[in-house]
C-alpha cells in the first residue's frame, strides 16, 4: 500500500530509486564518471521517454513503442536515407487552479527517438500505425537483400 503524501503544484518524484543502489551513490557524490554509458532504462523522472522495441524478421525491420495519450497529430516519423526518426509529444491535462495532487507520477513532454538502419531499407514502403496508444512502424527490405532459398544441385550416381 502507498503512502499517500499531499504535494503543492506538480513535484516529480524518481519513479523506483530503490532499483538504482548505483544511482544513490552518484547522486550523493555528484560525479558520474559513465555517463554517456548510463542505461537506457533508467528514466529521469517527470520526462517522457517512451521505451521502443526493435526487431528484425526477413522481410523488414519492425519498430513498437507504447505511446498512451499521443495523438496522431502530434506524432512525426521521418526516414531520411538510413534514419529513421520518430519524434512526438504527450501533453499535460491538468488544471492546476485549486487542486492538491497526493502522487504525481506520470510524465509528459516531448520526445525524439533516431534509429540507424542499414543499407538495404526499402524507404517507399514504409508503414506506421498507431493503435489504442501503441505505435508500430515497419521498414520493410528490399527484395535483393531479404534472404533467400539455395535451392541443393544433387547429383545422381551413374548407373
């Protein structure tokens, strides 16, 4: 059960710093020697940064990101040459007159993901979707370099 604590105007608080025993020790010396290094999972509070699962199958390469509350309009993806970029943004809903808010949690704000895809995309077929907040974006291979079948010469014995 949460302690519930009331907070004047929207305070951010880390999401889970007791997953981060690391993050507590660079916080109390105030020097990150690995900083360009740090985790992609570890998330600064109050900013959005939506996660992005990429995969790759024979035929295309396939990007998803849960993005709840984004709207078509505020979404752009962009391919140029071998980029793909996928920048939105998620805006706040609150009316601060007069409210107290016990927990703050979520995060809003603007968001920019670039992908670097190798040689080989097919950039006229791109498709996207988003769908009940999840976003999925296929850029699919061109013919020439999706794998393919050798078909096995077997020779016959002579008789």
């Amino acid at each position: 059960m949460a302690n519930i604590t009331l907070r004047k105007g929207r305070e951010t608080t880390p999401v889970h710093p007791q997953r981060d025993p690391f993050g507590m020790m660079r916080d109390l010396f105030g020097w990150e020697p690995y900083r360009e290094l740090a985790s992609p999972w570890r998330v600064e509070p109050g900013v959005f940064t939506p996660m992005f699962e990429v995969k790759e199958t024979p035929e295309a390469y396939i990007f998803v990101a849960d993005l709840p509350g984004v709207k078509e309009i505020d979404l752009e993806i962009n391919l140029t040459g071998t980029r793909l970029t996928i920048a939105g943004k998620r805006e706040a809903d609150i009316d601060e007159k007069g409210e107290s808010f016990y927990v703050f949690e979520r995060a809003f704000g603007a968001f920019t993901r670039t992908f670097a895809l190798p040689d080989g995309i097919d950039g006229e077929h791109v498709r996207a979707r988003l769908e009940n907040g999840v976003l999925a974006v296929v850029v699919p291979k061109k013919p020439e370099v999706q794998p393919r079948k050798i078909p096995l010469m077997v020779e016959r014995p002579k008789v």
